[in-house]
C-alpha cells in the first residue's frame, strides 16, 4: 500500500512539474507561435476565451491519449517517422469526429456556440504543435503536457486580450491599429516570454 501512495505522489509532482512546462516554457503561442490565429480570433469575444480554452485543453488531451498508443505500436516501424504526420492527423481527426457526436446531443442553443469553436480547436497548429512536442513523455506525461498547453494557451490569449483592449488608442497610427499592432504586441511579448524562461538568443 505504501508503495501505491508513493507512485502516485510521484506521478502527481511529475504530471504537475510537465504541466508547468508546458505553460511557461513550451506556450504554444509565446514561445513558438501555434495558434496565434486562433488567439486573435477568441479575443474579439473576450466570454468565449474560457469556453474554447475549455475545449482546445480537451481535444489536445483525448487527442495525446490516442497518440500515445499509437507511438506505442509504430516503436518499431523502420518508418515511424515518415509515417507519424499521418496517425496525428488521423488521431486528432478521430477525436474531432467523437467531440461533435458528443456535441450534437447538446440543446440546439449551446451547439449553436460550440461547434464552430470544436472546428477552430481541432484544425489549428496548437493541436499538432503539442503532439509533437510531448513525444518524448510517457503516458501520464503526455495528458500533464496536454493539459498545460490548454492552460497557457488560455493564459497567452488573456494576455493578448488584455494587450487588445490598450491598443485601441488614438495615439496609435491609423495604419497600425487593429490586428497589425495586436500582431507586433504578441512579437514583443514572446520574445520577452522566451527570455523569460532563460532562453538566449543566437547571435
């Protein structure tokens, strides 16, 4: 019994510790820009950022699950890596198809909202990016690094959403306002991000 209480404790710190890496260290739109379509799009509707972080965190989690036991059986294929784009796109397709026939039994008002975000969620870098950057976790690994990338995903966008609301300002060209200065906030914010988590730059 002793040594069950210590596996989990060991599991928890180790899912927290990816977690946090997977927020601060890997944000998919901070530190390597997946997803930064996604983040302008939700922060037009500042409401909808929990919903769709809600929905992007699970479809990037189910979707790692199901990548799991696919690398588990291409470990010995000559070819995985040749073959690996197409069972993480099959796999989040697969997860794509099952999120919208859970949604489809939602009341009409709340499938209304949903499903067009289900779309977003799936079909963008974010997605793909943290599949292929959990491949060196194990199991409870990969769910820690899916779960934190639906998290700083989240914190990324409220930043970008904060940064939107202040960069409406008259005192901003005409030329820059809207989306091109919204563009060269979130530039200067992820190189300020990247330096954050210790990063240097080549020269």
């Amino acid at each position: 019994m002793h040594s069950f209480w210590q596996i989990l404790q060991n599991t928890i710190v180790e899912m927290a510790s990816i977690a946090v890496v997977a927020v601060f260290v890997q944000n998919i739109v901070l530190t390597r820009a997946m997803g930064t379509s996604a983040a302008l799009f939700i922060i037009r509707k500042k409401n909808n950022l929990w919903l769709f972080g809600g929905i992007l965190t699970g479809i990037i989690t189910l979707s790692s699950i199901l990548v799991y036991g696919v690398d588990q059986i291409m470990d010995s294929w000559s070819a995985r890596y040749e073959w690996t784009p197409f069972f993480y796109v099959l796999a989040v397709g697969i997860v794509y198809v099952l999120v919208l026939l859970l949604c489809s039994r939602l009341p009409f008002r709340y499938r209304e909202q949903i499903i067009p975000m289900i779309h977003l969620s799936a079909f963008n870098g974010a997605v793909f990016g943290a599949l292929l950057l959990s491949q060196s976790y194990d199991f409870w690994g990969r769910i820690a690094f899916g779960l934190g990338t639906g998290c700083g995903f989240v914190l990324a966008s409220y930043l970008v959403a904060l940064g939107y609301e202040r960069l409406s300002s008259d005192k901003i060209p005409a030329a820059f306002r809207g989306f091109p200065i919204t563009l060269i906030y979130i530039g200067m914010l992820s190189l300020a991000f990247y330096g954050l988590v210790g990063h240097e730059l080549s020269i």
